[in-house]
C-alpha cells in the first residue's frame, strides 16, 4: 500500500516549552533527536499506511529559551538556538520566526500561510500534522477538513477543545512523551479522558445506522446511558479510543447526527415531534452527580468527572510518587492509578494524567526539587483548570468558583 503523502509543521516554542514544563529531560531528547522519534511517528497511529513526509517544517525562534540548571544545578538559560542543527540534520526546513511583540513570535501565522499555501501545491498533501497547542490555528484544522485532508494535533498541552476535537487525531501529552522515550503509544488504557486514534468512516457509519434505529423505533423517550452501553459494546474498543469519534462525549457525537426534532437532558434523549418530555424531576429527588458550574467545565474542558471525596486522594498520591521516584510521566500515571485503586479510588491513568499536567501548566510539576506537597498541586492543578475555563470564555461568578474548588479540593481564593 502505498504511503500516506503527510505535510508536517511544528511550532518548536509551543511543543518544546510545553514537554519542558512536563519534564525537561524529555524535552531536551525531543528537541536533540528529532529524527529518532520522527521515524517513529511515521508508523504511530496511521490510518492505513506509514506517513511518507513531504514537508517538514520546524519554526523556532532562535532568541527563545527556558530557565534550566546546567550540570553543576546553577540556573542557567536554555536557547532554543542550540536544537537548530538537530533539526536541520533530521531533515526539517528550519525556519526562524524571532518574537514580534511581548507575548508572540510568528511561527502560528506562518504555519497558517504555509499550510494554506500546500493546499494549492500539485502534490496533494493527504494527511496534515500540526505540532501546538495553539487554539489561534483552529480556522486553520477548518480549512483542511473543507479541503477533506486527514489531520492531526501533536499537542503536549490541554489544548481548547474547539482546536482538538475538529482534528482526525490527537497525539497528547502522554502519548508523545511515550513516543519520544520509545515507549508503547498506550491508547487502550487512557479511557475515554484522550481522543486519539483515527476513526474509520464505517465505524460512525455503524453508530449512525444503530442510533437511528434506535430513535426512529423509540415510542418513548430514550435513556442515554443504556444507548450508550450498547454502543460500546456493539462497536468495541474504538468507541473509547477516539472519545466518541472525535466529538469529545456521546451526546455531542449525537448531535452531529442531524436527528429530526432531537431533545437531550442530562440522561434522557427524544424527539419532540413525536414523545411527550419527560416529566421534571421531582422535589427530593437525586441531585446531579456534579454541581453545575464543575459540570460545565466537565462538559467544556473535559474536566473527569469524579466523586468530590476522590480529589484529595488523586493529590496526596500524586506527591506521594513525586517523592518517591525520578518523575516520568508514563510511570506516574500508572503508578498512581495502581495506588489510588488499591485504596478504593478507581480512578483511569487518562483522570491521571489530567490532573499532572493541570499541575505542570499552574506552576508546581511533579519533578520539582522539592516535591510539591499535596496542597501546592491541588492549588496548581485548580488554578490552572480556571485559567483555562478563563481563556476559553467560560464564564463563572466567584460564588462559582469557589464551588469549583470547593469541589475540587482546593481553598478559595
């Protein structure tokens, strides 16, 4: 078969800076052996065939750098300047994109152009690798699948859901850690917290045939989570693997199935042309498992939805790792998923990794020197969740976001 004709842009700054808040020495083996782990990449998650690359671009500011220690532990600057050779010697086209404000240097606007600019190549690019996390590019992911090109994120960051959930794959942070170590690219265990993985068109085409079904024959409303149960247990694996066929969760997946006069609550769907609504809940009955303001950051940031009395343990477990072990992010998540469900906390190494990167990305990662204490990561891990709800325009009152760490585990602010 023949391979897949790939375009592959990476935004060094974006990728480089967010792998180091993550772990420095998995960053510095990404950016000083790229053609190691782009060997591998050519072969991780294809759709049918390995990539062939055509493009290879790498857009690195040569003045950036990050705070570091050199080998005696003195504070240092590291320049991303120093990787230009190492990319140069795998093959990339390096191209220098110093900052033009405060805050932003040109590689996202080049990228755009340059990708646009490959769409009116003769060579048809069938496959388009973006490396950011860059929510800016999102019109960008909407321009390729106009173009119907398969794409993919490389992202080792929380990247906005918008930006994510349009692509045909997504390589997150765990995955490309394990991908630059030479480890296994774990998808089955990462439960449905990750979208990775491309989706065949037959797979969707078999939850469109079932749901449809489903609703046409329906003479009352549907209960969502037993639809659900038999998707997954009728399609398989890859209901999991690709977070509901890249949508993100099983009623956004419902939605884009255009079904006529479709209602949905938070556990029944119907169609309002033809089943009476349910009737509302009545006094006394069973709250919602989250309270509305963490249940829109679930919804939006896809926050894991666990019990409240489970935040404090997923912390105290977490620094309990970060104590005792050189940090690696495949090991921690793990590790601490082993621990946390022998002590009746079953939480997915997917919730794991969530809260480790919230934790990096709000200032205290878990290979800090010293470990940061239980209370340090849940602040982290809570900033960093409003931070994002922030960026996103998720709007909260401060009520509500007391709640959320109230509910979290965090202190108010």
């Amino acid at each position: 078969m023949a391979p897949t004709r790939t375009a592959f842009f990476l935004d060094f700054d974006n990728v480089f800076s967010g792998l180091f808040k993550l772990d420095p020495e998995v960053a510095v083996q990404f950016a000083t052996e790229p053609g190691v782990w782009l060997r591998r990449l050519a072969t991780t998650l294809t759709a049918d065939a390995p990539r062939r690359w055509l493009i290879l671009r790498c857009y690195l500011n040569p003045a950036g750098w990050v705070n570091h220690r050199d080998d005696k532990g003195e504070p240092t600057r590291l320049y991303f300047s120093r990787f230009r050779p190492s990319f140069v010697r795998a093959g990339f086209e390096v191209i220098d994109c110093p900052r033009y404000n405060a805050t932003k240097n040109a590689a996202d606007i080049r990228i755009v152009v340059d990708a646009v600019d490959a769409l009116a190549d003769d060579t048809r690019y069938e496959e388009f690798v973006i490396a950011s996390g860059d929510s800016d590019m999102t019109p960008l992911l909407q321009r390729l699948r106009r173009a119907d090109r398969r794409t993919m994120i490389v992202s080792p960051a929380d990247a906005a859901e918008a930006f994510t959930a349009i692509a045909d794959q997504l390589l997150d942070s765990q995955q490309l850690l394990a991908l630059i170590q030479g480890e296994p690219v774990d998808l089955d265990d990462l439960d449905d917290e990750t979208t990775a993985d491309f989706v065949p068109d037959e797979a969707y085409e078999q939850f469109r045939t079932i749901v449809t079904a489903e609703y046409e024959a329906a003479d009352s409303p549907l209960n969502m989570a037993a639809l659900a149960y038999r998707l997954r247990s009728e399609l398989g694996p890859i209901v999991g693997t690709s977070n509901w066929f890249g949508f993100g969760s099983f009623a956004r997946a419902l939605e884009t199935l255009d079904l006529p006069g479709l209602h949905m609550s938070q556990h029944l769907l119907w169609d309002e042309h033809r089943h009476d609504p349910p009737e509302p809940a009545a006094p006394g009955a069973p709250r919602t498992a989250l309270p509305e303001p963490v249940e829109r950051l679930a919804d939006q940031l896809s926050l894991p939805r666990l019990p409240e009395a489970w935040w404090p343990s997923i912390y105290e477990t977490l620094s309990a790792y970060a104590r005792e072990h050189r940090f690696n992010l495949t090991q921690c998540t793990s590790w601490s998923r082993d621990r946390l469900r022998d002590n009746g906390v079953p939480v997915s190494r997917g919730a794991v990794a969530f809260v480790v990167r919230g934790t990096s990305f709000g200032g205290f990662p878990l290979h800090r020197q010293p470990p940061p204490t239980p209370a340090e990561i849940a602040s982290a891990f809570v900033n960093n969740v409003l931070s994002r709800a922030e960026a996103a325009q998720i709007p909260f009152t401060d009520e509500e976001a007391n709640d959320v760490r109230s509910w979290l585990g965090s202190p108010s602010a």
